[in-house]
C-alpha cells in the first residue's frame, strides 16, 4: 500500500474496487472476536467533537481484535488548552499510537493531521465536510438490506447542506448508478460542488422539496437529523428543526422493500412507531459500524487478513 492509501479522509480517495473490497473485508469479521489480528497495536482517538456511535464502534472494533485505545473526547483536558498546536499535538500521538481517528469541527483538519502524521489517520468526521467510515457502513448495510448496491433509488432527506453523511454517501452511490432524490428546504440543499460530481458520474441526481412525492420510488430513505451546531443563526435552526417528520402513516405508499437508514443520533424526523418495522434498519445500520471499522483497521495497519 502506498503512503496515501494508509489515510482514510475524503471518500473521493476510494474507486468502486476500494469500496468493495472493504465491504467484503468486513462481511469476514462479522462476529469476530478474540482473534489476535491487532494485538500489540494502538489506536489513539482524537474527538474534538461529541460521538457516541463513531468513537465507541472504533473502540470496539479494535478491542476485539486484541487491540488498545487511548485518546479523548475532550480537547479542553489536552495541553491544547496550554496552546499546543496541533501539529506538535500529533507529533506525540503518533510515537505512542499505530494510527489516528480524527473528528473535527473544522473542515479540512483530518487531511491536515494526516499531511503532518506519520502513522495512518482516519477522519472520523471534519465538519460539515465528509464522513468516510460511516459511507462504509452505510454501503454496507444497504448492501445487507438488498443484497446489492447497484442500480437502487436512494433518497436523502433533511440537512443536505451540512450534513457530511450525506456529502460522502452521494458521492459513493455516484460509483454504482445510484438514481438519487435530495429532499430538503431550500435552505438546506446538497451543496453544489456534491451535486456536480455526482452528476458527472453520470448519475440521475433530482432535488425537491416534496418527500411524498418520491417516497413511493425508494429503495432507501436516508434521513438525518438538522445540525443544530452548523447553524451560524439559531433562529434559522428553530426555523427548520421541525420540518421533516416520517411516521409510519408516512410510509404508507412506500414500497414494501423500503429500508429507512440514519446516521444517527436522531432529532424529530423519524417517528419511533418505525422502530420495531421491516423499515427501520438504523440500529442495525449503527452495529454494522463495528465489523466495517474492524475491516478498515486491518487494511490501514496491514493486519490479520491484510498482513503483507
Ligand atoms: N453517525 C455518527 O457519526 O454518530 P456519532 O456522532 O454518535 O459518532
């Protein structure tokens, strides 16, 4: 592998084969516990923002696999405080860790940490850029759910605009001839730059304002939650924290075969009388985190299934 492949930041990084491979590594460790594949490794997070699923899956994917965590959630107990830099920050961290797990407000600092690092880092999430590891899992689930990622109609709804699950996972699906609905607010849309690349993958790629509307052509709804920390106006969030809401009534012209994905946490927009339905697949899409990073950690550090 070379230097750049040891770096997971930005999902343009992956081609198609680079997708699937993962998803196939991460079928293989399903269940996998006890094997020694990352004994006598370390990984260090380090979460400059709140995570439940991303930090704790990451835990536990390395811990199954014999590995050790050390990191923090909380920059404000890091000599950060003290004006460390970041720089010097990670010039310690990678002589006491085989690898970085990075979350960020900023956008762009995950790439930077992994320009100055010499161990490999993963973006756990910069901003409201990209969130490559959860694409993975996403990838993965929908692949679980129906038995294939091709030629599927995916829509996304809610925060488009600074919500990096959906920037990442767009431009995944643009590999696999995703047709793609964006539904939002105008407020709230895809950013551009995600429309065009996906359009310049050659695929349909349609922004609207009614989810009634395509709800009966999905194959998956992928909601999110509106991201009240981007707002720079807490008054434009009040505005819009309410406006998407599926219930199970919703869902009643939806095909059968709908599967409803979420990143995870959840504000308003999914009702919980779809928790207990064929429809909801978030909580098993947030489990499918662990053999998917399980998949990630041995690629990076060339381990177990991936030992050279
Ligand atoms: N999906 C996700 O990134 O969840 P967390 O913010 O809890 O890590």
């Amino acid at each position: 592998m070379s230097r750049t492949d040891r770096n997971v930041i930005s999902i343009r990084d992956f081609t198609r084969k680079g997708l699937e491979d993962i998803l196939e590594l991460a079928q293989t460790m399903e269940g996998c516990r006890g094997e020694p594949y990352l004994t006598g490794r370390i990984l260090a997070t380090l979460f400059f923002e709140p995570s439940t699923r991303t930090r704790l899956s990451f835990e536990s994917a390395m811990k199954l696999l014999g590995g050790e965590v050390i990191g923090f959630s909380d920059p404000g107990l890091t000599s950060l405080t003290k004006g460390e830099t970041i720089r010097d920050t990670v010039r310690m961290v990678e002589s006491y860790a085989d690898c970085i797990v990075v979350r960020h407000p900023l956008e762009g600092v995950a790439r930077y940490i992994s320009e100055v690092s010499k161990v490999p880092v993963i973006n756990a999430g910069d901003g409201s850029n990209q969130h490559p590891t959860q694409t993975c899992l996403d990838l993965y689930t929908i692949q679980k759910c129906h038995g294939r990622i091709d030629d599927l109609t995916i829509g996304f709804l809610g925060d488009l605009k600074y919500g990096r699950t959906v920037h990442s996972l767009a431009v995944a699906l643009s590999h696999f001839g995703a047709r793609m609905f964006f539904i939002s607010s105008p407020q709230l849309r895809m950013p551009e730059a995600f429309l065009e690349e996906v359009r310049a993958n050659q695929c349909e790629c349609i922004e609207t304002g009614s989810m009634q509307d395509v709800l009966p052509k999905l194959d998956v709804l992928y909601a999110t939650r509106i991201q009240k920390e981007r707002f720079p106006d807490p008054v434009e969030y009040e505005k819009q924290k309410g406006i998407w809401r599926i219930d199970l009534a919703a869902l009643s012209e939806a095909k059968k075969s709908l599967k409803v994905l979420h990143p995870l946490p959840r504000g308003l927009e999914i009702a919980s009388d779809i928790d207990g339905t064929p429809y909801a697949q978030y909580y098993q899409q947030a489990a499918n985190g662990v053999p998917v990073r399980q998949a990630l950690l041995c690629m990076l550090l060339e381990a177990g299934p991936c030992a050279s």
